[in-house]
C-alpha cells in the first residue's frame, strides 16, 4: 500500500474519530471508496473486505488501518463529538453499511 493513498485519506480528513459523551467511548471510522468502515486499532481490526481475506491470506493490515496508525501518530483524525444518548443509533448505522 502506497504512503501516497494513506497520506490522500488523512488530508482528505476521511479519518474519524467519533467521540461520545460522557462516558468517552470511542469508535474510529474511515471513509472508504464506497463505505464507512468501523476500525479498533488496539484490536488491529477493521470491517472492510480487504482486512478480511487480507488477515485469511497472511497478507499485511488494509489501508483503511494503516490510515488510522498514521493519522493517531500525526493527531490529524478528525473528531466528531456526540452524546452517549446516539450511542446505539451510532452503531446501527455503521452495521447497516457491512
């Protein structure tokens, strides 16, 4: 994966960093080529397709990670606050997008 696609997603402020409060969750988002995908870098997991087969073939972390690595080491993810109260709508519209 080219430096030059991670660099594109993190200017393209297409990381995200959604926020909820007060309890302080945290859920990091990427916007992909067709969808949002959900990210856990601590879990070194994200929803796309590519991380899938990728991880099944012993191939190395999909861009949309990597883009998420870079973007904490850089502190340039975009941050989105939201109420804990969104907590679950949150998370069932990212499921919808799988």
């Amino acid at each position: 994966m080219s430096s030059e696609k991670i660099d594109s997603v993190i200017s393209e402020n297409r990381v995200k960093l959604h926020i909820f409060e007060p309890s302080n969750r945290k859920i990091w988002t990427v916007v992909g080529k067709e969808k949002e995908y959900w990210l856990d870098p601590e879990s070194d997991f994200c929803s796309c397709a590519s991380y899938y087969f990728g991880k099944m073939e012993g191939k190395g972390d999909c861009y949309h990670l990597k883009s998420v690595r870079q973007a904490q080491k850089e502190n340039k993810a975009e941050i989105i606050k939201f109420s804990d109260d969104e907590f679950v709508d949150f998370i069932a519209s990212l499921a919808m997008d799988f």
